[in-house]
C-alpha cells in the first residue's frame, strides 16, 4: 500500500468517522445503562452531602 | 462489556488513559496528514530562504509583537485578493518556523508588502506612523532607529533554522554576520556576496537610509520589503487558473 | 508554609530551591550577552530569597499528626490570593491596551510600553496568572472535598503553585524584554516551556495520588474536568512547543514546524487551550461550586458525563476553524467546520444544566450576589458557545474573521463565563478557607457584581458592533465594482468603539479591583470564634449544690 497524501487523508476520513461514532454509541449506553442508574444519583449528591469537613481517613 | 465500564470509572488510571486516547486522536487525525502535504503542495522552483538580514527583521517583527495586529494570510476571497493581491499559498510560508499568518487585523494584510512602498516611507512610517498617515492606531518605533542591530549570533541562528529543515548551506551559515552587513550597505566589500549567496533578486540597499553600522531599523525594513518576494508562484498561479 | 513540612520535606524543599539557583546562574552564565541572561538572575535570585526563607523557617518544630485529620488548604488560601492579583495586573493591562488602541501615542517612545510587548501580558496574565492560578487552587480544594482524602504531601502542591507562578512571572517580563515565540497564547520560550512540563507533571502527580486514596469509589465528574483540563492542555503545551533552541545561552528558539503544519498546529493548541483550559477546567468548578451553593445535586449527572465525553472528544476536532479561505487545506476546514457546529450539543448540555439545576432556587440567586455570578457565567457559557459555533461556519467566519467580531466572541466567554465562574466560586469558599464566618462586605460583591455585568455588556457589545461594521466595509463593493472604503476608512470608524471597548474593560478592572480589596479585608477581620467543646466548662468540676 502507497503511504501517499491520499492514503493518509483517506484513512483519516474514514478511521476518524468510525472511531467518533463507536466512541458516541459507548459513552450513551453506558450513560444511560438502567444499572448504572443508581451510582450516577448517588455521585450527584457529593457536593451538597452535610458530612464532617474532613478527610476519612 | 459493562464490567470494563465499571473498572473505567472506578479507576483513575483507567480514566486517564481514556480521557488521552479520545482526545489525542482528533487532532492527530486533522494534523497528521499534513505532514504528507509536501506532495500535493505547489512546487516552486524559485523559492529562496530568507537573508540573515531579513532573519534577524522577522525576530525583530516577533519581538515587537507585529503578529497581533496584522496578518500575513490573503484568503481566497474576492475582496482581499482585490485588496491586498493574490491569495496566499502554502508554500510561500514553507519556510516560516513558526508562520505569521495572524488572526487578527487592527492594520493591513502584510502578505504582499514587499516592494510596495520605498525604504524610506518604511523608515519614516515606523519612527512615527502619524507623520504619514494621521489616523493611525500604530505605535511609533523610534527605538529602532537608535538600537544597533546584533549579528553575532546570527551564524547560530541560520545553522537552527537548518535543524528545523531550512535548507541552509554552510557557506551561508559561515557567513551570517558578514552577509547582514553587505545587505544594508551596498558600497562595501561584503555587498556582492550576498547577491551571490542570496539570488539576484535579494534587495540590497540602505534600508534606514544610512549606510555604516546596523540599525534593527535596517533589518526590519528589509523583513518587510521581502515580504511576499521569495517567489513567483502566487502569480503564476493566478495567471494559469484565468487562462 | 514551612511549618506545614516535616523535615524530609523541609530538605526536599532546601534541594529544589537550590537546584534552582544553580540552574539561574548557569542560564545567567550561559546566557550573558543575551536576553536570556536577564531571566537567568531573575530565577536565580527569587530561587535565593525562598531559599534563604526556608532556611529561617528550617528549625521550626515538626507538624503534628494532628494535621491528617484535616484537608491542606493553605496551598489554596495562597492560589486565592494570587489570582486575584494575576487577575488585577492582567485586567488593568487589558484596559491599557485597549487604551493604546485609541490613543497610541500613549506609547512615550518607551518599548515596553508599546502595545505588542503589553498584549501578551494582558493575555498571558489573565488567561495563565488569573486563570491557571484559579484552576491550582480550586482543583486542590474540591479534589480533597470530593475524594474525601487529604493531599499526599505538603511539599508538592506549593512546588506546583510556586513553580507555576515563577513560570508566569518568567513569561510575563520575557514579553516586556522582548522575549517571545509569537505563537499566540503559547509565546514563552523554550525554557519556561520545559519549565512548566516538569511543574504540570507534578500537578498531575498530586491529582493521581490524592484519587488513589478516596473514599467514594467513584470519581465526581467535577475531577473528570480538572483532569482533562491537566491531561490535555499537557499534550497541547508539549506539541505545540516543540522547538530548537538557536543555542543553549539564547532565550530565541525556532519551532519545529513551519507554515501550514504550524499554523494548523497552533490553532489545533489555540483552540483547545480554549476548550480545555478556559472550558474544561472552569467547568469543573462550575460542577462543584453551583450545586454547592445552590444546596442542590447537579440537574442530570447523566447529562454532564455526556457533555464531558462531547467535549473531550469533539473541541479537539475543532481548531482549524480558524484558518477558514487560507492555504489549509479544504477537508481539513470542512471539518472543523462540522465538528464546530456539532459542539453546541454538549456545550448548551453544561450550560442548561447549570441553570436548571437553579431552577427552583431562584429566589437564592435573586437574593445572593455570588450564586448570581454563577447563574450569570452559565448563560453567558451558552451564548458564547453558540456564538462560538455560528461564527465557525464558514460563510459567517469569512466576515468575523481577522475583525473586532472575534475579540469581542472571546471576551464574551473570557469575561462572562471565565471570570464569572471563578469569582462565584472563590467568594463561596473565601469565608471558609481563612476561618471567617462570612465576607467582609455582602455589599462590595454587590457591586462588584453591578460593574462585572456592565462592563462585559459594554465591552461585547462595542466589539460585535464594531467587528461587523469592519467587516462590512472591508467588502463593499461600489456599482463600478472596485472596493468602496479604503483599509484607513474602516480604521477611522473603529475609533469611537475603541473607547466605548476601554470603559467596559475599566469597569471590569475595577470589579475585580473591588474583589481583591473585600478578600484583604475578609482575612483581616478578627477570627472567628472556633465552636471548641471544652470552652463552656469550668476548668475545675463544680461543687455539686449541697456539698
């Protein structure tokens, strides 16, 4: 295969469309998992949790 | 498959790596062809590198800050081309490590400057732009006129520039500093190397006026009568897509 | 600060220091004859003054263990400070170029007063002083807030305050001297770079060993955004630098790349130390601090990983919508293009997830002046962003371009959102951090909001309206088809919106003035009284009535 300008510029186009939509696809599903439902509403809280100013541990 | 989610964001290492494989590969995607370029470029032949006068202006237009209100960047739309000349092409900034296209202009397009106006209005226009032309919003550089110019790093200077892929000779990296002075003093010895060295096309004259010692005036000015000079190309371009 | 250390840290401290004094007299050796001399006794003699301060402080008794139990803030309590006056010093720059613009004479024939050398210290000193110091001190505090974990050491976050103050300070008298590699929002040179490498790795470093030690096994999107913001603007300071030095004693070094690899390597840096410095970053405080203030979980914390993600992904995409009709070439413009216009997703996600998380609080943000400056950044992160992506299409960037139009965008986010968010998110914790129990003056925030708001307004509005007139007139054609205004025609009608510019610019100046000002104060009121169990008892036990 020629590594030419438009081998580079091709794969670029190609690889770069397909790498954008699988990344997409993973990051809504794991999002929006049912499972992981609970954990994103509990993370949500961590700001606003009245807990003691001070490290665990 | 969700377990590797559940390890991702439970893991700071994981996100790490995650947050750099998505991020590094869109600019590499856009950049990385860009470095096959050179063969879809136009080619000129005609193309020369910059004289260590113009090297040491160019550092002098940097270190002034020119970049932030004037580009050197005609696009390929009507009214600049009517404006300021023909667009710019790549390769008329092969050489400019780094380029000065600019994103701004407060002033003009600077593109195609070279050989527009005298060395004198230059001069005069840098030690007070209002003498010239009232309304403008430039500073006056009038220390340029008094600040001599330094060369003796300038044989340094050209032997960096030909790391980053200028394609210096050694003949003119030895004379750097000697080639500087010739350029702005046309009577001496050291002129008629430059020519030499350079093209015939190179400007040798008294940039700030004065012959005898170097003036960061005399190097800027010659920076900036080069400027859009180094070839042909953009107007043999025009030509050939009219015809 | 040496109190804090315990005696490996205190000799960790000494050999840095002195480290760097031998490195500022090899640069000032090395580099006699040139610029770079200058900054080498600048590093050497600051490295001198600190390390003759640790040496005073060296004897001080050891921290007690006492200190795990709680958070390390005083690293923050200092990055406050110094962003304030970063933000002060840069801001006044800005008013005074924008000054120079209208009245160049201004200049007095004085280099370092002329407008090229002072542009970089206004964009420098608020984008990196007032910025990035804003960025180190409140990642350092909601890191530990919401890791529930003490910082691993005490000696590594003020290497990396410090360190990136001296970077500052090198960048910003580098400009006034003369030193700078032009390309824009990355012009200090080679040393300064390598310099900040070797801070920002230790930046990361803490990140990575604070997380290591949390308590909630998950990590709080806010710190997503900080990393990002470190990871990122990382690989864009290590690429977009990368450069010869003409030799070892000179501060003047030559980039790697040239012409149109270079520019599309700049604006791929420019655009993204946007999207990850000036975006990322203050959208990690925004995560933290409004639902903070609020007393409210964030919207949809399902919204804001997607909007993390859209981001992360898409801004990188993005730059070359700055080099829209030159030499680049034309797929490489289309996609930044689209990728440009697609961002408006996850951008109005953060945005409108900000101010919905508001909803129903709004009396809160009625009756206190610093969740306001909150809400007030989350809108103006929404216009801008849209503007952002409108102005990226390339029939409208072919008018905005090279103009006013573009200053006026990028104050619109560096004014509204930037400085907004930051100055919500310092007053909400100020109070806190030096032990007091409230701000020295509500009122002053008052005001200070009243003069940030107009300000911005003022400032935007005279750069829109001035940028489309520039625009407009640079491509007019008259009925005999040759161009209608020449170049000084457009110059002249900028005049008066140059000065309208400098009054909104003053007013943010002095808000940010006025911020600085009730901070001193706030620190200067007597401490509060510490609610300590033990102090309402007798110190003897009391007689029992009838003994």
């Amino acid at each position: 295969m020629p590594f030419d300008h438009d081998t580079v510029v091709g794969f670029s186009k190609s690889f770069g469309l397909i790498y954008l939509v699988v990344l997409s696809v993973i990051c809504l599903a794991w999002t929006y998992w049912p499972s992981n439902k609970k954990g994103f509403d509990e993370a949500a809280k961590m700001p606003v949790l009245e807990e003691d100013d001070r490290p665990w541990r | 498959m969700f377990k590797f989610h559940y390890r991702l964001e439970r893991s700071a290492i994981g996100l790490v790596a995650f947050i750099i494989l998505v991020a590094s590969i869109g600019g590499f995607i856009e950049i990385a062809p860009l470095f096959t370029i050179d063969e879809t470029v136009e080619k000129a032949e005609d193309m020369r590198v910059f004289t260590p006068l113009e090297v040491a202006g160019r550092n002098i237009y940097i270190r002034e800050g020119c970049y932030a209100c004037h580009s050197q960047m005609i696009r390929t739309l009507r009214d600049e081309v009517d404006r300021y000349g023909p667009y710019s092409l790549a390769v008329e900034s092969q050489y400019d490590h780094p380029q000065l296209w600019g994103s701004k202009r407060t002033g003009p397009d600077l593109a195609r400057l070279g050989n527009k106006y005298s060395d004198s209005w230059h001069t005069a226009h840098l030690y007070n732009p209002r003498d010239l032309v009232p309304q403008s919003k430039m500073p006056a550089y009038r220390w340029l006129l008094r600040d001599q110019l330094r060369t003796d790093d300038l044989g340094n200077q050209l032997a960096a520039l030909r790391a980053v892929g200028v394609p210096y000779t050694d003949e003119q990296i030895a004379n750097a500093a000697r080639d500087a002075y010739g350029q702005a003093n046309p009577d001496s010895a050291e002129a008629p190397g430059v020519a030499e060295r350079y093209g015939e096309a190179t400007n040798i004259r008294a940039f700030d006026g004065n012959q005898g010692p170097l003036t960061d005036m005399d190097a800027l000015v010659a920076y900036l009568q080069m400027l859009g000079t180094l070839t042909d190309a953009a107007f043999t371009t025009e030509t050939a897509e009219a015809e | 600060m040496l109190a804090d250390f315990t005696r490996a840290e205190r000799v960790g401290a000494l050999l840095i220091l002195g480290g760097l004094v031998v490195v500022g007299l090899a640069m000032a050796i090395g580099g006699r004859g040139d610029i770079l001399g200058v900054h080498g006794w600048l590093v050497a003699g600051l490295s001198l003054a600190f390390f003759f301060g640790a040496i005073r402080q060296f004897d001080l008794p050891e921290p007690s263990a006492a200190r795990l139990s709680e958070y390390y803030d005083a690293p923050t309590r200092a990055g406050i400070i110094l962003t304030l006056i970063w933000g002060v010093i840069g801001m006044a720059a800005g008013f005074w170029v924008a000054a120079l613009l209208a009245w160049p004479d201004l200049t007095f024939d004085v280099a370092w007063l002329s407008f090229g050398r002072l542009r970089p210290i206004h964009t420098s000193g608020v984008i990196f002083g007032f910025g990035g110091n804003a960025l180190i001190a409140t990642s350092l505090h909601v890191l530990q807030r919401t890791t529930r974990a003490r910082l691993p050491d005490a000696l590594s976050p003020w290497f990396v305050l410090l360190g990136y103050n001296l970077f500052c300070i090198v960048a910003a008298s580098g400009y006034l001297i003369g030193v700078t590699q032009s390309k824009e929002y990355a012009e200090p040179e080679w040393y300064a770079d390598i310099w900040l490498v070797v801070v920002w790795v230790t930046y990361f470093a803490i990140y990575m060993r604070t997380l290591a030690r949390r308590k909630e096994p998950h990590i709080y999107v806010a710190n997503w955004y900080y990393m990002a913001f470190i990871l990122v603007v990382a690989i864009l300071h290590i690429v977009n630098n990368l450069a010869v030095p003409v030799s070892l004693g000179s501060a003047k070094s030559f980039s790697l790349f040239a012409g149109v690899q270079d520019a599309m390597t700049q604006w791929w840096y420019g655009h993204n130390a946007v999207a990850f410095f000036l975006t990322a970053g203050f959208l990690g405080m925004m995560y933290y601090y409004l639902p903070k203030r609020a007393n409210r979980p964030i919207f949809s914390y399902r919204m804001s990983i997607i909007s993390f993600w859209g981001i992360t992904f898409m801004y990188m995409w993005a730059g070359s919508h700055h080099l829209h009709y030159t030499a680049l070439p034309h797929w490489v413009q289309t996609l930044g293009m689209a990728f440009s216009v697609v961002l408006l997703v996850p951008s109005w996600a953060s945005a409108g997830n900000a101010l919905l998380t508001l909803n129903g609080a709004w009396h809160k943000v009625r009756d206190d002046a610093v969740l306001r400056f909150m809400a007030l950044a989350a809108i103006f992160y929404g216009i801008t962003t849209f503007e952002g992506s409108f102005m990226a299409i390339r029939a409208v960037n072919s008018l905005s371009h090279y103009t006013d139009w573009t200053i006026g965008h990028v104050h619109a986010g560096a004014l509204g959102w930037v400085a907004m968010i930051t100055f919500g998110s310092l007053y909400s914790i100020i109070p806190g951090m030096f032990k007091k129990e409230r701000l020295y003056s509500q009122k002053l925030v008052e005001v200070h909001f009243w003069l940030a708001l107009s300000g911005t307004v003022i400032y935007v509005f005279a750069m829109w309206n001035s940028g489309v007139i520039q625009g407009l007139m640079w491509r007019t054609y008259d009925e005999s088809g040759t161009l209608t205004y020449s170049f000084l025609d457009s110059l002249e009608a900028m005049h008066p919106y140059y000065i309208v510019r400098a009054f909104g610019g003053l007013l943010f100046v002095l808000g940010a003035a006025t911020a600085l000002y009730n901070t001193i104060m706030t620190i200067r009121m007597p401490a509060e009284v510490e609610p300590d169990r033990g102090q309402d008892l007798p110190a003897e036990p009391a007689l029992q009535a009838g003994e």
